[in-house]
C-alpha cells in the first residue's frame, strides 16, 4: 500500500464551481500534514498547513480526520488560476507525498 | 532573494558521465533534502541532512552521493549516470523548529536528460 494516495484525476471543473480533493495516509503516526499546489515545470509550493481543527484561508479549506487518516482540500469559488496539482503531504521527517491531483477550471 | 536555489536548472548529459547538482538556502533552515520527480510526477525523498549530518539515506543507489558543506549547501553528486535517472531533481529546506507548521521550501528544480 502506496503511504500517500490521491485521486490522480483529472478534475475538469467550470470557474466558480466548488471543487474536494481526499488524499489517505498510512503511517499512523504522522505529525505533519500539507497542501501543496505545483504547476507545470514549477517546483512545488506549499498552500496550507493541515491541522486537526480544520485551515481555511480565503476559499481554500482544509481538513484532517486522524480517525480515518484523510486529509481534504475544498476549493470554493473556482478561478481558472487554481489550475494546477495538487499535492497532499503528510508525515514527521521525512514528508512523504501523494502523486498529485490534478485540476483544471475551464472558463 | 530566492530563498533555495538548484544550479544547474537543465543538464543533459550522456550516459556513464559523471554530474553534480548545488543547492544553497538562505533561510537559515538547520535541515534540507533532495527529492526525486520522475516522468509520473511522483515526487520521492532520497537524502536529508540536519546541520550537515546524514539523517536519512532512502533506497537510493551509491552511485548517487550527498554531500553538506554547512548547513546552507547540499550538493548531488551522481556517478556514472544512466538513462532512468533522467528526472527533476528538487531540493528543499525547512527548520525542525517550524516544520509542523510551514513544511519544506522548495528550490525550483534540476531537469537532468541522461542520453
């Protein structure tokens, strides 16, 4: 079993629409949990920190459930510049992080 | 300031060539990594180090060696290269103080083509 897996995708999703990404881990003992976005040839560049209260910042929401080891990522309000993959990350040290989902919001 | 740069940012080099990848932080991060991407975007961990020292060492074959100067620079350096580590190779840093909270900081990149 993969540590991190992601729906690969891809998501093709019109602008406005509200978009959920999952993201399961299996190290049970993971401290860390993060959202990074990576576009094209670009290195990856974190979006937010996960934490067991929940992150939101702006329309980017995050979310942990320990009990089922997910993390989620909700995107309100989609912009065609939230096209990109996202990738979740979870662990101590190392991270160790999924493939990547990928979005595209069409205009 | 870029905060992690790579140098070279694209090498192209023929198979059994020797090469080497730099990477410097000027975030004052006690810890920094190399990260492998291949053709399928899975972006893998093959060394860290926290204030020069070796702290992790994944499966990686000894062709492929770290090094740590201080706690600024970790060089790749690869030995007689082969067609499948062609790759965007990715450096990153963090501090072990703050990594819960702000994760890595990833430099942009080595495109390696072995041909």
């Amino acid at each position: 079993r993969k540590e991190v897996e992601q729906d690969p995708g891809p998501f093709n999703v019109p602008e406005g629409a509200t978009v959920a990404f999952n993201c399961t881990y299996s190290n049970s003992a993971s401290q860390s949990f993060f959202w990074y976005r990576q576009d094209c040839r670009k290195e990856p560049k974190l979006l937010m920190s996960v934490y067991s209260s929940g992150n939101e910042d702006g329309r980017f929401t995050a979310q942990l459930n320990r009990a089922s080891q997910y993390i989620s990522l909700l995107i309100r309000d989609s912009k065609l510049s939230d096209s990109a993959t996202y990738l979740c990350a979870s662990g101590n040290t190392p991270l160790v992080f999924g493939k990547g989902t990928r979005l595209s919001v069409i205009a | 300031d870029t905060a992690v740069s790579q140098t070279p940012k694209y090498l192209v080099t023929q198979m059994g060539n020797d090469k080497s990848i730099k990477c410097e932080q000027n975030l004052g991060h006690d810890t920094m990594y190399w990260y492998k991407q291949d053709s399928k975007k899975f972006l893998k961990i093959m060394f860290s180090y926290n204030n020069k020292e070796l702290i992790i060492n994944e499966t990686v074959p000894n062709r492929f060696s770290p090094k740590s100067p201080d706690k600024a620079h970790l060089n790749l350096h690869i030995n007689s290269l082969e067609l499948g580590d062609s790759a965007v190779y990715f450096c990153a840093s963090s501090h072990a103080r703050d990594r819960a909270n702000y994760g890595y900081t990833f430099g942009s990149g080595t495109r390696l083509t072995v041909v």
